[in-house]
C-alpha cells in the first residue's frame, strides 16, 4: 500500500505544469543539473582551498609500532679464557615484544614562498570554479531567453496563421457558394482550397515547432512549461555601454584573467624550489 502511495505521488508530481513570465522561469531554471554540478565542484575547490592554509600551521604526528617475536632472542656465550667458564646460560638480549610510540610536532619557518603560493593557487582556483558557476548561469540564461523568445514568437504566429485559416474557411464557404451558383469556376475554388490546406499545413507546422520550444524550457528549467507570459518592458542600451559592461562582468572574461593570475602563482610555485626549507619539530619517542 505504501509503494502504491509513493507510486501515486510520483506521477502527481510528474503532473505538474508550469507556466509563468521570463524572470520566473530564468529562476526555475537554476534547478539544472549542469548549474547543480558547476556549483558542486566550486564547493570541492573551496574546500581545497581550506587544506592549503592547513600547510602554514604545526603538524601534529602520532606513530605506534609494535613487534612480536616468536621466541625470547638469547645470546650463548663460550670461550676459553682463564677465569671463564665454557658454557654459560643464554643470556636475554630484549624483551620478546617491543612496542614503540613517536609523537612529532613540526613547525614551517621558511618553505621558499612555496607555501604562500600555493594558498594563493588553491584561493585563485576556487574563485575561478565560482566564476564557472556565474558562467553556466549566464549561458543557461541566455538560452532560456532565446527559447522563450522563439516560443512566444510561435505563440503571436500559431495565432495570426489560426486567424488566416477562419479567414480561408470564410473565403472558401463563400466561393462554395457561388460555384454552385455558377459565377465562378471550379479551378478558381481549387485554388482556395487550396490556398486553406497550404495555411493549415503551416499552422500544424508551427505549433510542432512550439511544442519543442516549450519541450526545450522543460527541459532546461525541469519543469513542464504550458504556457508563456508576455515579454516584460526592456530597457535600451548602446553597442559601446553594453560591450563595456560585458567586458568587466561577464564571468568568462574574469575567469581568463584569474588563470593568468593562477599561472603566476604555479611559476612562483616552481621558483620555491631554488631556496632552502626551515623548519622545527619536536620529537618524542617511548619504547
């Protein structure tokens, strides 16, 4: 019974349609899988980032060893010396089993520039996965747009090309009726048949066209989109203010300049190599 319930509940939630205006539906939108996996993996680079500040803090290193031996290790002891018995009893050289315990604490002093750089790698390279997930908005975004803006377009034509259709239908009852009269000829009422069949084959045409389009917004906002609102009012930008905008925010852009900033951090990575490391630690060891 309960399976037959959540069976039920499935479906009614496959059910549900959706039909709202352009910003409502960019909003659904954010429910994409690519989005949901751009900002997935920016969680991951930020928690990577956190393990390469770990390197500038002292290390605390706990080690425990243990050996067993299966008989007591002995020494004999002969010789012929004066004053020295032949043969003597074994002598225990340790205890059969050893066990052995080390507790280390280690402090960076100097690692070459090496541990910096590799912070600023680990924090250039989570801001770039940050800046991916503006990217994989903006492009989801921009699709959205162009799928709406085509369905809505599809929407005004299925409407003007229905009207057209009455239109024929009028035009055709009309010739009908005076080709039955015998004003006109049969291969002028040929002709409006089928001038009206040439219109519905356009009209069947459009609406498949804007079943996929709505099929597109389904899928790109995983909901089931019936119906579309009409555009909102637009504001009017120049080619120059726009292309400039563009160029200080679109995420792509600063996601370039990040990897160039990223690279110069991997070279300082590199030229670490050429100074010493200092460090200190304590050790301590009980057997």
């Amino acid at each position: 019974m309960r399976l037959l319930q959540t069976l039920f509940l499935s479906s009614c939630c496959a059910l549900i349609t959706y039909a709202g205006t352009l910003s409502q539906t960019i909003e659904l939108s954010e429910q994409n899988p690519s989005i949901q996996a751009a900002t997935k993996k920016a969680k991951v680079y930020e928690q990577l980032s956190e393990v390469a500040k770990s390197a500038q803090y002292p290390s605390l290193d706990l080690s425990y060893g243990a050996t067993y031996l299966y008989e007591e290790p002995v020494m004999y002891l002969q010789g012929s010396f004066p004053g020295f018995p032949p043969s003597t009893p074994p002598v225990q050289m340790q205890a059969q089993n050893l066990y052995i315990g080390t507790l280390k604490l280690t402090y960076p002093l100097f690692s070459g520039f090496a541990i910096s750089a590799s912070i600023d790698k680990a924090n250039l390279r989570k801001y770039r996965a940050l800046l991916d997930v503006e990217n994989a908005k903006r492009n989801l975004y921009m699709n959205v747009v162009q799928a709406y803006t085509t369905a809505l377009a599809l929407q005004h034509l299925i409407t003007s090309q229905e009207e057209a259709y009455q239109a024929t239908q009028q035009s055709y009852k009309k010739a009908k009726a005076f080709f039955d009269l015998g004003m006109i000829s049969q291969a002028e009422l040929y002709r409006i048949d089928a001038g009206q069949n040439a219109i519905k084959a356009k009209l069947i045409q459009t609406k498949n066209s804007y079943d996929i389009a709505l099929s597109q917004l389904s899928l790109m906002t995983q909901q089931k989109i019936t119906d579309l609102a009409p555009l909102p009012k637009y504001q009017t930008f120049s080619l120059n203010s726009l292309t400039q905008k563009a160029l200080e925010n679109r995420p792509d852009i600063k996601a370039l300049r990040t990897m160039l900033k990223e690279q110069e951090s991997q070279i300082k990575l590199a030229k670490s190599s050429y100074y010493p490391t200092v460090g200190v630690f304590v050790q301590l060891v009980w057997i």
